[in-house]
C-alpha cells in the first residue's frame, strides 16, 4: 500500500468538454507542489461499496495555485467516475498522490520530439507539453470525433497535429496516420493512450531505433498496489520476485518501450 496520506481536496470547478468526457480543477497544495508529469493521483468515492480508488491522470499543474487539472472519462452509470463527474464547486473529495515515476522530459532536451496522446490518454500529454524543453515539439493528438478537446493549449503548447477516427477533423484514423499524412520525424517519443496505439507506437520507435517512452495508465485498477490487476511483462526480472512482472501504478505507469511487453 502506498505510505501517502489521502488529502481531502476542494474542487475548484467541473465541466463537461466532451461525450462523457470531464474536466475538474482541484486546489490541493501539497499535491501540486510534489507533482510532475505523467503521474496520477487516486480518487476515492463516497460510496462505500467501492472501497479501491480510481486513478486519474494529472493534466496540468498549477503550482502557483495548488490546484491540480484532472480530465477523465466517465466509463459508465453507478462508476466511481460518474460520481466525481456530479461534484460542484465547493465540494471535496479524497486523494492520494502524486502517485507514480511520472515522464523523464529531461532526456529531451536538444532532441526533436514526438508527443503523442489518444483518447483518455490526451490529457496526461498536455503538462507534458507545457513544461518540456526541446528543440522541436510535435504534438499528436488522437480523439473519436469533433470533440478536440483541450485543442486550444496544445496549440499554444507547440506544433499541434489532430487526427480523428470519424476524419471529422485532422488527419482521418490514428496519430500513426498523422505521422504518415505529415511526413513527420522524431529522435524521441513520449506517448500515452489505448494499448493498441502503444503497440503501434512501441514498434516504430524499435524499427527506427527511436527512443520511446510509453504510459500505460490505461491498464490501471485501484492505482495503489492494493489489486495487482496492472501487472504487465517485463524484459529484466523484478528483483524482489524474480518474475518477469511490473506493476504499472507502482513501477510506472512510464516505462521506456524496450523494458515491457504490450
Ligand atoms: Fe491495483 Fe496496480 S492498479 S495494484
């Protein structure tokens, strides 16, 4: 279990950006004062028959604030999800986090990189974007439809490239076709979203001898090392185990593409 304190947080705000897709702002000082990008924090419901945690990715940091920036899909009635989405402003909720290795975006100083974010999995790439410092970013966005959200700070963020399934808007498919259509190169890949695009991107980057790190918080359960539902395949054994086992909440959810199998 995680030696953290659950904190109670504040919410600051909530909005529907998308089909069952929320964007909350939480004011909790101590979270976003150790928080970087590409961890998460868990959130606990009031209902006590969900005693586990949702994790939830962290979309921005307001440091001057304290407040933490939280986008999440809600996956279906009577979810842990569907309840934070009917928080209001002024109401709390509990936390336990910053949770997680979080991005290394010191690696990509100098370099020419490729940010890449699908589905649920756009969000995380967002502080990312903001607090990296490279000599090229290239943002790949991926989403279903229309609903681009979160489009305007990416933008403001680097050099943004929207694919959509529908083809409504961007590129027509996946943030691989973008990479095509766009005749775009990279020496480095930070990405997060559905397994099937890290797959996708993980075997890229091998082919191109691209240095790739994947978030796979997709896979997560509870987020606290309580479930062991997140254990993936690892290249070198775990040393206390001696299995070929991670777990992602607590040994990721960032790996480099070469250390896992997907
Ligand atoms: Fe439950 Fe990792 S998500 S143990």
């Amino acid at each position: 279990m995680s030696e953290k304190k659950k904190e109670i947080c504040t919410v600051v705000s909530q909005e529907s950006i998308g089909t069952d897709i929320y964007s909350m702002w939480l004011q909790t000082e101590k979270i976003a004062a150790e928080a970087k990008p590409g961890q998460f924090v868990s959130l606990y419901t009031n209902d006590p028959s969900k005693l586990l945690p949702r994790p939830i990715s962290l979309c921005e940091i307001d440091k001057e604030k304290g407040r933490i920036h939280l986008v999440y899909r809600v996956t279906g009635a009577g979810t842990g999800t569907a309840e934070f989405s009917r928080l209001k402003a002024g109401d709390t909720v509990s936390a336990i986090g910053p949770l997680g290795n979080g991005f290394p975006l010191e690696k990509a100083e100098g370099k020419s990189v490729f940010l890449m974010g699908g589905g649920i999995g756009v969000p995380p790439i967002l502080e990312l974007a903001k607090a990296m410092k490279c000599e090229k970013k290239q943002i790949l966005a991926g989403y279903r439809d229309c609903h681009t959200f979160l489009k305007e700070e990416f933008e403001a963020a680097g050099t943004l490239y929207i694919s959509t399934e529908d083809g409504s808007v961007g590129t027509k498919g996946n943030v691989m076709d973008a990479i095509r259509e766009n005749d775009l190169k990279a020496d480095m890949i930070f990405a997060c979203g559905p397994t099937p695009m890290l797959r996708a991107i993980k075997n890229y980057a091998e082919a191109n001898g691209i240095e790739c790190y994947i978030s796979l918080e997709e896979r997560m359960a509870c987020g606290i090392g309580a479930c062991l539902a997140c254990v993936c395949k690892s290249r070198e054994k775990d040393a206390h185990s001696n299995v070929n086992n991670k777990r992602i909440c607590k040994d990721g959810p960032v790996f480099l593409s070469t250390e896992v199998e997907i």
